[in-house]
C-alpha cells in the first residue's frame, strides 16, 4: 500500500446531532460496523459529559472534538477533564503554539488520552488564510504546524485529506493522522473545500477517516457506514 501503512483504517462517525437521544439511536442503528464516534461543539455544547458517557455505555470509542484553545494552563485543565469524562481522543489549536502544545501532551499522557491538533479547518481556503494573515496556501501552514505539534510531544494532527501525503513525509509512519472531509463519490462538499473519496485517503496514508452527513443523513446509516468500510478495507488491500 502506498506510503507503507498497511494498518487498520478506523472509521469515525460524528455525531453532530441536537441531542443524546439522537446520538443514541445513531450509534445503535449503525451497530458494530463503527467503533469510533466523534463529539463536537454541537451535542456537547447542548448535553455537556452526558453525550459522552452514553456513547461509552454503547461500548463505542469517543473522540471529544472540543478544539481547545487558551492558555496553557487552561488547556491541559481541559484535557484533563476530557480524559476524566471517559473521551478516548481529544483535541487542541496547534495555533496555540508550543508552550499550549506541550501542557496539553504532557496532561494527556497524565490521563491516558489520545491527544491530537487541529492544524487547518477543512473549511478554508487559500483567501481564506490570507484574510487572517496566512500566506503560502493551506498545505504549507498544515506542514509547519504538522511539524510543531511533533516536536511538541502530541499523537498527531486533524489535517484535510489533500495534506495526508505531506504531512506523512515530514512527520514520519508513526504520527496519526485524523482526516476529516471525507466524502464518497458523487455526494457533494458541503461546506467543506478540501475533500477527498475514502479510498484516495486510505491510499494516501490516513488512520481515522471522519464522516458525517454521508453516513448520519443516509436513509440506511447501517448500510452507509458498511459501504463505506467495505471501500476503505478494499483499499487497503490494493
């Protein structure tokens, strides 16, 4: 397989429902073809821990997909509370530079959390960037980040699936790479500029592949999810 990784893909799907009610007939409906669910701003924000210890009772794998990002002391607080709630993975701003970066590993590893960083939201694009001060496009900036979350200690980064070549180059076999707009073919973009098919991103080297509305939307999520598993294992074999 491309760029060696012949490791197990792991599909996450993110719930980004109004309610704990929701998320559960989801994740009961889906079954056992996905062990990992994703936690966001939307269900947390409006149920707070609950949504996650509802997940864990399914006997499901959560990643609390928070974002934080303040000061250092703040951050590690908040990954600390993240592990204490029974979140598997969570995440931080590698923006928040290397002193954030290093609180937040060294609190994660205290509470046996998976710690990634968000380098740059799939949502932006190249004027978006410049608007904030950012030149030189998305891939240079996820690269530099890529590298400095690294060297900070963390597991690895959320990147788009058009920066998953590159950033396995600088970062090494090794680092996880969480990658998120993922869309089969012939469901469109959304919201999202920097997409890609399942098995372009498997090939190119991903370890979590996150997925929403084509699989929480789908008339059949079960059948969604298994079509879509079923892609990434065939990829992998190739």
């Amino acid at each position: 397989m491309k760029n060696g990784n012949p490791k197990r893909v792991e599909l996450m799907v993110a719930l980004d429902v109004s309610g704990v009610a929701e998320a559960d007939r989801l994740v009961t409906r889906i079954g056992d073809t996905v062990e990992w669910y994703k936690i966001g701003k939307q269900l947390f924000t409006r149920c707070g821990p609950e949504a996650v210890t509802r997940v864990k009772a399914l006997g499901k794998k959560v990643f609390l997909d928070l974002k934080f990002h303040d000061i250092p002391n703040t951050v590690a607080g908040a990954v600390r509370s993240a592990g204490a709630i029974g979140a598997d993975m969570t995440n931080v701003h590698a923006a928040g530079g290397p002193t954030m970066l290093r609180a937040a590993a060294e609190a994660a590893e205290e509470v046996g959390i998976i710690l990634v960083a968000v380098t740059v939201l799939t949502s932006l694009g190249v004027e978006d960037l410049a608007a904030v001060g950012i030149s030189g496009g998305p891939e240079a900036q996820v690269v530099r980040l890529a590298r400095l979350v690294r060297k900070s200690g963390l597991a690895g980064v959320v990147c788009s699936p058009l920066e998953i070549e590159v950033v396995r180059a600088a970062c090494g076999p090794d680092f996880l790479l969480v990658v998120p707009g993922i869309r089969p073919s012939g469901v469109g973009t959304q919201d999202q500029k920097r997409t890609m098919t399942p098995e372009e991103a498997v090939r190119a080297g991903a370890d979590y592949l996150v997925v929403g509305r084509p699989i929480t939307r789908a008339s059949d999520p079960a059948a969604a999810a298994e079509r879509l598993r079923a892609s990434c294992e065939t990829a992998i074999r190739r």
